[in-house]
C-alpha cells in the first residue's frame, strides 16, 4: 500500500495535470515555441436563479505557482509514457516565471470577467491550467454558496457542517475555508481549524444518546464532561420529551453555577419543532438556552425556517453547502487571449466556436460604484486603457516572484462582508436572477467586431490588429 | 504562507474530523465508557432513478485506520480548545485496536446493508466516523456514477477528464481510482496515472491551436511531435474544415508510415457532426481514424448520442462524472447498533427517529444467486445466523492489524466488471428505478419489533434482547 494520500504534496503537484497540458507543451517546445502568451481565468456563466460569485482560492493558486516543479519520479514516469528526452530535461529544470494580475479573494465577480491574468512563456501558462482551475472551481463555488446560505441566515450564525459528504480531503479542507470567508461562523472539520485558524464547533450525535441506556444519563454524563459548553441533541427519540430532559441538565448546571448553552434538533419540522422547544425552555426560565438546528439544511431551507418563524438561533449546515448540491461545479475557463507575433509584438487573439466566444487581449475589470460604494455596473476593458471606476485585478506576481501581501484568512472574510454589503439587494435574492451589468470598453469592443471579420474571412489570428 | 496543502498529509488526519467525535469521546473518557460497541457504514436510500451503488474506498479506509494517531501538535491545537489533560494523555497513546468486516472494493451493494461493520472500544469507534464517511461517500459516489456511464457507452472506451471541476487535490485523485475501477479506460490525470498506474489520455486544447496563426500549422505541430499518437481537435473554428485538414494531416503521416489516431470532437451536436467526419474521414480512406467526443457528458447524453446512431468511437467523460453532477453526494452514514452492558454481554440497539430507523445487532450480508451467478436478492441476517446466499462482508482488520490481502486496482476493476455483469438488467437502466429485493432475516426482523417495541414502552434501549 503506497500510503492513502499518495503523492498529495507540494512536491508532486506538477504533474496534478491533465496530460494534454504536457503533450502541448512537448509540442510547444518542440517546435521551439517559447514566447509569453496571456491567459485569462474567468467564468463562462452564471447557475440557474444565481446573480454573482464570490471569487475565492488565489492563495493556493500562487502557493502553487511558487512551488510547481517536477521530480525525478515524474520525469522517469513522463519518459514511460513517450516525452521525448530534451522536453524531460527542460521539465526537471521547470519553474514559473509568468506575471500575474489577480481580482483579490473575497470579491464579488461575474461571468466573463477576468479574475486571474497570466502572462508567461507559453509552455509555462499552459502547464499550470488543470490546477489554476481545480483550484478557483472548489473555493468559488464553495465560497459563493456559503455566502448565499449566511445572507438566507440574516445575521443568526451558520457553521459548516458538512465534512463527512465533501469530496476527499483537500475539499474538507478548502470548504471549511472558502464557507468561513463567506461569513460562516465556522466549521466542524478539527484539522481545518487548526490549519487555518477556524473557529470550531461540535456537539454530539446519536450514536452517544444510544449509548446509554437513558438519553437523561447521556445529557448528564456529556454536561459533565463540558459543563460550561454543552449543546445537547434531542431528537433522538422524541424532540419535545428530549427538550424536557434537557431543562433538567439546564436546572442541575445553574445550581452549579453553569448554563447549558443549546438545545440541537437534527430532524422533523425544524420550524414547528423550534417553537414548541422554545415554549418549552422558556417556561423554565431558560430563555438563554439557544435552539440550533441541522439536518439538510441549504439557503432555501434556511430561509423557508426565517419566514415561517422558526425559533431557531444558529445553523448547522452541511452536505448541501459543502458540495454545492443544487450545482457542484462552476463554468470557469482558462482562454489564452494574446499571443506573440514573429516580430515580437504582442497581438490578441479570441476562440470563435458555437456559443464559446473568448474576449481577445489583456483586460483589465473597472468597477464603477455609487457615493457610498454600492455598486451599479463593471467594464471590462483593455489593460491599456484608461477607465471610469476602481480597477478590480491588481499585481500579485511578476518574474514568477510573489510581488502581493497575501492578507490573512480573517481579513479576507472581513472584506468579502464589506464587498457583499455593497452588492445590491436584487443581485442576492436567492431564487431569482438579476442581471448585473457588464459592459465591454468601445475599444474592447471595436477589437472583438475586427477580430471576428478577421476570423471568419480568413479563419487566421489576426497578426496586426488595428487596437491595442 | 504555510504551505497551500497545509496537514494534507497521512500524519494529521487523527483531526480530519468532526469536532463533536471529539467531544464525544472525550465524554466518553471523562466517563469511563471504554466497553466496545459495533457501528455499520451503510447508505440509507439511491439517488433517484437509480437501483445500485457499487462501492469503492476501503483500501483508503484501511491505510487510515493502520496509521490513525494524534501528534504533540494535534494534542496542543486540543489543549487551547478545552479538552482536558487525561484525554489528551490518552489520545497521544490512541491507536486503533478494532475488527472491521467490510465489502470488498468494486461489490454491488444497495441501501441499508452494511458496508463496513467496526467493533472496537467505542472511543475508538467513534472517533474514526467522519473519516470513513468522507472516503466512502467520495468514492462509492463516483464508482455508482461511472459505472452507470460506461454502461452507457456499451463497450465504446469512457476516459475520465474532470480534473478541472473535481472537488480539490483528492478528490482529482480518488475520482481518476474510482471511475477506474468502475470500468472506465484511464484518466486525464497524470498524478494519478502515476500513483495508481492508470491509464492517462489527453489531447490538446483549442489554446493550442489558437496560438498558430493557423489551425493546419497547429495540427503539423502537434503530429510532428507526436507522430505516433496524434489526436487532432478539430472543432476550434469549424468542425468539417477541422475534419478537412486533419485529413491533410493523417495523408501525410501515411507517407511517413504513420497513422493519425483519432479527431476529436467538443463541443457543437456531437451526433450529426461525427456522422459528417466520419463519412469526410471515410471518402479519404481514413477509416481507422478514430473520433473521440467530449463536452458536457454523461451517461444520459451518451446514450442519447448511441440512440441517435453518432459515429462516436470513445468519450471523455469530465464534469458531469467527476462531481456525480446529478446528485453530487449519497446518504452515507455510520451507525451504532450494539453495545455492551454492564454484565459484559453485547446488546444490539437501535435508532428509531423520524423516518431514520436503523438495522440492530452485528450483521451480515447474503446474497442469493442464480445458478449462473446472476443476483437474485440479498438477505441481511444477524452475523452468528446461518442465511442461504453467499456473505459479502469479509474480515479484513483483527485487534486494528490488517488482515486481509489487499487486491490491486486492476484486480478490483475486474471484479467489478464481472459483478455488474451478474447485475440483472433491469437494476442498470439509466433513468428508471428497479427495486432490487434486500430482505431482513426472520431472526433480524423479530428483533427489530421487539427493540421497537421497548423502546416506544419505556424509551430505552433494550438490555436483554430475547434474540441476537
């Protein structure tokens, strides 16, 4: 047994790549292609009834970009599988060198804006593609839904729950992550909290009722184990007689000076089952006691709970947010968008498919806000150009040197609130979409209309485009 | 920067967990509770319009439970969280001492039965929970999935490519072993091509031909390079003058004694689109050029494009897989279902919430074949019953030591095959679900309404079960 978690360090992560990366990069390097080309990460479109993403990921990216190389092992494994001599011998020499512009995690970004600008040799902005994606797929799209499920909350905390349902490990780890930026309280997964500095939650399950002959003994014996932090579980028989054995764990701790902190429900109609549980402790004057609920929670659920008036004062939230049930993956792509002529001029190219236009050219995103900062609308537009509103992608590495103060975990949650704050309310509804305007630059423009003549005449990049 | 795969390692996975395993087991301590108990991995109800799952994970699940331990670090992180010094004491000692009877890898199997029965010290037991339901989820999720798409295919070769949209490191690992050992051909993902000696395919992106000025320079390139292994794609700019030019291409390998492998196909209709290439491809002798799709794949669009007559010779098959898009987790869970009294006897135990009934006592799994081989239906039975039909849990851990001879990956792929081959047809349609027969013994039904019975009486669990 080559152990469980094989090869998933930092040290192998070049070859975490699909192999056509490598086979066109053999071919770049065969045919002695090598000079910078500019590739744009971005998101082709929007999930059904959603209207924006929380951009989330970029510190892996370029933890990655510093480190991506390749082992002996791999080129030894690349020669099994026909890479030519000189291509290994360039590989076992390989590092990043690229620039990169990135939109900072925790922005609010829409479909076909660019989020992570590459420019480097061609070989190299190939070859990091697969990761690049990987990557901002799992934390975008993690971080997006966590922040629909903590706007659903209105301000009652939410905790990510949802570890034993995420996709292996590093998703464990990188949900936990990407829900916290989006505002969750925190996370069950222990390990993500140490890693990343989470705070962490927990009670208990069912398994530990069981295990005792009364559920009283059980909430006695776990009270006494944590007698300032116990959250008791009470539906495991029957919700409402389990509420009443919990006032009498809250009466034994006042006596010794303690509060009980919560009463959990994990199943049956959470709303009217909070209420009845909430009459019930407050009658005991335990009106401290908090009622946190869980069990197939998601936005939707959540905010059905809110509006039929729920008694419920936390959420534990799992599966569905920690997989993105309702859509478990993002459209983002990786499009090169200028390569460079034989005369050493950089020239924009675009991708002309079915329904798969590219925006050709280094791009930069403006956003244009109101006296108070909400914003009204992006422009998407050519690097060079100048533009009304605040520039979103900023310089995060050049010559493959990281040239950006990575800012700590919190404060990216910190600022991903203040950036959802300014979004406004429509774009938040939670099963309808509004279109949130993003226009392209008229230079932008003109470039895109002269290209696409250029392509369908003569199904050639245009090597001298008229803007630049 | 700690490193963007911080604790991913086989080292730190005693906190991969839930804190509330912690909590529990550090009550359970705190308690004197060290008597052992039995808990089941089963998956409580099919997605829908589905009838099997085929489950997958176990070599994972082994290496973790031979290495589970909990380090200075660990035990530090623990300290600041509040957990006291003797449990602290004792989880620096934890080691995993338990038996586990499991499915093998690749098996059939379907709700409710146990998948992986542990019995160990109950701390023990508890604390590895979240890591079994991760790994199993994952894997079993993607092994049901991918065996339903190359059902699909009906022999035509499926290539997973999902990387890209796969839930993080591990999950781009566990996906490219699972669909594997589903039936699938190989991966995209050359890491994992290395670690588990699969298969790696790939071609090449629209970037690559974008970066020629033209498609037909772009497709020498790659053949010169690759002379022996060319698959072009051809739907950059247009499919049918893709196709012409491949034909250029593949002429010209002939002269040189070469052969073009395949085209390749991504995006536009697949269908009438691979009928045009073939027929283009044909009128040039280029019968042996094989056509290969992608692009939005799954088992329903394949067997859509089969239904259709598309002349489509292999599938890369990515996101719609590699996320089990349609219902992207299952119902996965682990259970308590014996415990032992005071007297030192094992007493089966049972949940019986809403609409979550759990099976009690130690069991096992029959299943009854035809004289071909063929399932019939499976029995679960208590473990010390005899039952007609073969068992289909094996020991595979005694006293926490393996004890079971792991299969290689290729050996669980065949397996795996021959298994869903004995599959009747009627549990493998794609969009209909056929109730395979799972039927509780005599023995295990009586105990059930008498645990039922107890527990509605008195809420407690039983102590003195008339049977087991």
């Amino acid at each position: 047994m080559k152990g469980f978690l094989a090869y998933q360090n930092e040290e192998n992560m070049g070859l975490f790549t699909d192999l056509y990366e490598l086979t066109m990069c053999a071919s770049y390097f065969d045919n002695k292609k090598f000079e910078p080309a500019t590739f744009d990460v971005f998101i082709r479109r929007l999930p059904p009834g959603r209207s924006y993403f929380m951009f989330a990921g970029l510190e892996q990216v370029l933890g990655y970009l510093e480190s991506v190389k390749f082992t002996k092992e791999h080129t030894a494994y690349l020669r099994k599988q026909g890479f030519d001599e000189k291509f290994l011998a360039y590989l076992q020499d390989f590092k990043f060198t690229g620039d990169v512009f990135a939109v900072p995690e925790g922005s609010i970004v829409f479909p076909n804006e660019p989020l992570i600008r590459v420019t480097a040799p061609i070989i190299e902005a190939q070859l990091i593609e697969t990761f690049l994606l990987n990557t901002v797929n799992l934390q975008t799209m993690i971080a997006t839904k966590a922040s629909r499920v903590v706007y659903a909350a209105k301000g009652k905390s939410v905790v990510e729950f949802g570890l034993r349902r995420e996709h292996g490990i590093d998703a464990g780890m990188k949900v936990a992550r990407s829900s916290y930026i989006a505002g969750c309280q925190g996370t069950s997964n222990v390990l993500a909290g140490m890693a990343y500095e989470i705070p962490v939650y927990g009670t208990m399950a069912h398994s530990f009722i069981m295990s005792y002959e009364k559920e009283l003994d059980a909430f006695r014996a776990f009270a006494n184990t944590f007698p300032a932090k116990a959250t008791l579980l009470i539906d495991t028989y029957d919700d409402k007689a389990g509420a009443q054995k919990a006032t009498i764990i809250a009466k034994e701790l006042e006596k010794k000076g303690m509060k009980l902190i919560g009463v959990r429900l994990d199943s049956g109609d959470l709303a009217d089952t909070s209420k009845a549980v909430r009459i019930l402790l407050d009658a005991k004057d335990l009106g401290y006691v908090i009622i946190f609920a869980s069990g197939d929670l998601d936005e939707y659920k959540i905010s059905e709970l809110q509006n039929t008036g729920a008694k419920i004062d936390a959420f534990g939230v799992g599966t569905k947010m920690g997989t993105s049930a309702d859509y478990p993956y993002i459209d983002v792509i990786y499009k090169l968008c200028e390569t460079m002529n034989g005369k050493g001029e950089f020239c924009p190219i675009m991708k002309l498919s079915k329904n798969k236009n590219t925006l050709p050219g280094r791009k930069q995103v403006y956003r244009v806000t109101d006296a108070k900062g909400n914003y009204i609308n992006d422009i998407i537009a050519l690097a060079n150009e100048q533009s009304k509103g605040e520039p979103l992608l900023v310089k995060v590495m050049e010559n493959g040197k990281l040239t950006y103060n990575l800012p700590s975990l919190n404060d990216i949650r910190t600022s991903a609130a203040a950036n959802i704050a300014k979004l406004p309310a429509k774009y938040k509804q939670l099963t309808s979409h509004s279109q949130y305007p993003v226009e392209l630059s008229q230079a932008l423009e003109d470039l895109v209309a002269n290209l696409k003549r250029k392509i369908t005449e003569n199904e050639i990049i245009a090597d001298q485009p008229e803007k630049q």
